[in-house]
C-alpha cells in the first residue's frame, strides 16, 4: 500500500515584544521557559508515532510567534527527532519563520545543517517610521544584514513578508518597498493587506478613535501595484496574497489551500486529520499538563461533514489564482460542482467576480478585490 503524506506545523509561540497589529498566539518569554517548551514539543510528536506511521512528511513548517529568536539548538533538536520517529520525504520542504535582528551566521547554518531549507523572513515595510509604528523590533539594516546572512548560509529558497495598507502609509512607501524587494529577488513574496484585529494594540486604538485605517482604495491600488509590478518581474501570483518565481511556491501553505492532512504542534497549534479539524489549547500549562498526561492536547474537535468539505474545498481553492478544476472537484466529492452550486456560480459570473475556463472556475480581477463576497456564497 502507497504511504500518505502528510504536512507538519510547529508552532513556537514566543517573540520578542508583541507587534501593534498582532492577535496571533505569541508571547514575550523568559530565555529559562524555552527548553522545557521544546521538550513538551518533543513528547508531543512522540504521541503522533503510532498514528502517522503509514505516512511521509512531505512539509514541515516551524512558525510562530518568531522560532528565530530561541537558540538554534533546540530548532536544530527537534527536527533531526521528527526525522528520527517519522518518515520525512527526502524532497521535504522544510520552513523556518524568522525576523530580522534575531539571526546570526551561526544560527543560520544551524538551520541549513538539519535540513531546514525554506527560510521566511518578515520585513514588513522599508520606511523606518512604519517599522516604529508598528511596533517591529528591526530596522531595515538589520533586515539587509540578515538577508545577506541567509544567502552566505545557503538558503535558496527565502520568503520575505510585507504589509500593504498600513495606517499612514503612502502608495510611494509601498512602491518603494516593492522595489526595493525586487532588488533583493526574493523566491517568494507575501504581501499581505493588514487587517486591524480586534485583539491588538491597533485594534484597541481604533476603538477609541485614535488609528484611521487607510481608505479602500488605496489599499487596493497598493494591492495592484504589486500585482502588476511582480508579475513584470517574472513573479507568478500563485494565491490571492503569495507571489512566487518558477517552482518556488509554498508546498506547505498549499497544503491548506488545497485542503490536504496536516497537524499542527504546539500550542494553539490547528490540524486537519481523517477529516477532523481540530486544536491545541491556547494556554501553555493546559497544554503542558495534557502533555504530562500523555494525551494530545486538541480540543475544538469537530467533524467536518461532507457539504462542509465541499464548502471549505471551494472557498479555499479560490484563493489560489488558479482556481478549482472542475473534474478534480469531482474526483474527490464524485459530484459535479454546477449540480451543487450552479444558481451561485452562474450569478457571480453574472457579477463578473467569478469565470470559468478550461473547466477551472476561479476569481475574476474584480473577484480578486472582492473575494469575501464570493466566499460568503459557498458557505
Ligand atoms: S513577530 Fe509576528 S508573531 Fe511576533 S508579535 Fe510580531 S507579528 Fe506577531
């Protein structure tokens, strides 16, 4: 029987200081708290062995949170004992988050030593003002240093995040940070319009009137300039926000895209698994104790019926520039997508936000803009 792949997430949920716009599960630790934290992580893919045995890990991404801010050894560690209790595939694609100003040379060669080699780095923006109002730790010199650095350890596949849609930032700052990301060539590129979340330091001055988000139209005049300008450049855009050059694509975003397994490691950390979705508790002693216990710490388990892995393949596969290929859609659901959805599809075409050709229906420019009000009509 052929093995199934499966991918792997990692998260390390600590970080130097909390970013303005940030609601993600990071915290700020204590250097003492790190081992024991790896040490949970290592216990915890122990508890996978038995259930991933007929499977090849063919991603792993370690995100946070900012994994390169801890020592090297315990990343190092820990993916050398994956390999040791799983099967990785010897092509695996595997990820590292970073942030600029907590790499070194010897950090990076660390990576690249257990196999590491997919490096992300999140710069965000160029303007030293934007990084400040933020709340970003690092400088743009610090980004260049440790862009270099990368480069010099062998990393040849490098993302670099950046946000568009920033409070106060202009559509020069973002054309300059555009260009100033094609002088770098980056493999991959994410430009992400920023969302101000509830839960953040941007959310809460929003609420009291103090942060004026940028106009939409200007956020999406930021979003086409990036558009139009990579693709010149020979940047494929891939997903509504992933830019990539030839074959360099995330394989493990394309995991969630594409609704494939993964499980997730960590606290907080989601997996999709025999068609189940669930995730780990968010509060690190729970997660510990479940742990000590020798149970997975999941809670929020729920079973995805069959209309709802319709709903989340569709959603899902629109984000991708390439669409949902219709006989795919019937290989995996043996039901054709018109017979489900043809009163949907046919009125967004009508709306121009979806097309359909070469049987693969997907997002139109305008889709693109106002993807949310194509999602809604699948759920
Ligand atoms: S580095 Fe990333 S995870 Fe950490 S606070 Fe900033 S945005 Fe959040």
């Amino acid at each position: 029987m052929s093995r199934k792949s499966i991918s792997l997430y990692i998260h390390i949920p600590f970080c130097k200081s909390k970013c303005y716009y940030c609601d993600f599960n990071s915290f700020v630790c204590r250097d003492e708290d790190v081992p024991a934290y790896f040490n949970l992580l290592r216990r915890e893919l122990l508890l996978y062995k038995e259930l991933l045995k007929g499977y090849t890990i063919s991603t792993v991404f370690i995100g946070g949170g900012t994994p390169s801010l801890v020592d090297a050894n315990n990343i190092y560690q820990i993916v050398f004992f994956l390999r040791e209790i799983f099967e990785v595939d010897k092509d695996a694609e595997i990820t590292i988050e970073s942030n600029p100003g907590t790499l070194t040379l010897e950090k990076l060669e660390i990576y690249v030593a257990c196999g590491i080699n997919r490096l992300s780095i999140g710069l965000q923006a160029i303007q030293e003002d934007l990084l400040r109002k933020m709340g970003r730790i690092h400088s743009l010199e610090e980004f260049s240093h440790s862009y270099s650095l990368a480069l010099k350890a062998g990393f040849k596949n490098i993302n670099v995040d950046v946000i568009f849609g920033i409070p106060g930032q202009r559509l020069d700052d973002w054309k300059n940070t555009i260009e100033y990301m094609l002088k770098c060539e980056p493999t991959h590129l994410s430009c992400y319009s920023l969302k101000i979340e509830e839960n953040s330091v941007f959310g809460e001055k929003h609420k009291n009137g103090k942060l004026i988000p940028v106009d939409d139209d200007l956020d999406r005049q930021m979003y086409w300039y990036a558009i139009n300008k990579l693709k010149e450049k020979g940047y494929r855009h891939y997903e509504i926000s992933n830019f990539a050059m030839q074959n360099y694509s995330c394989r493990h975003n394309l995991v969630y895209w594409k609704c494939e397994e993964y499980i997730g490691l960590g606290t907080g950390a989601h997996s999709f698994f025999n068609n189940k979705r669930y995730s780990n508790v968010i509060n690190i002693r729970n997660y510990s104790d479940s742990i000590g216990k020798g149970i997975i710490p999941k809670e929020n388990q729920i079973l995805i019926a069959e209309q709802d892995r319709i709903s989340e393949f569709i959603i899902l596969g629109l984000r991708l520039i390439d669409g949902v290929a219709m006989e795919e859609f019937e290989r995996k659901f043996d039901k054709c997508i018109l017979d489900i959805y043809e009163k949907e599809i046919t009125s967004l075409i009508k709306k121009n936000l979806l097309q359909i050709s070469d049987k693969t229906i997907k997002l139109t420019s305008t889709g693109l803009d106002l993807a949310n009000q194509v999602f809604v009509e699948f759920i």
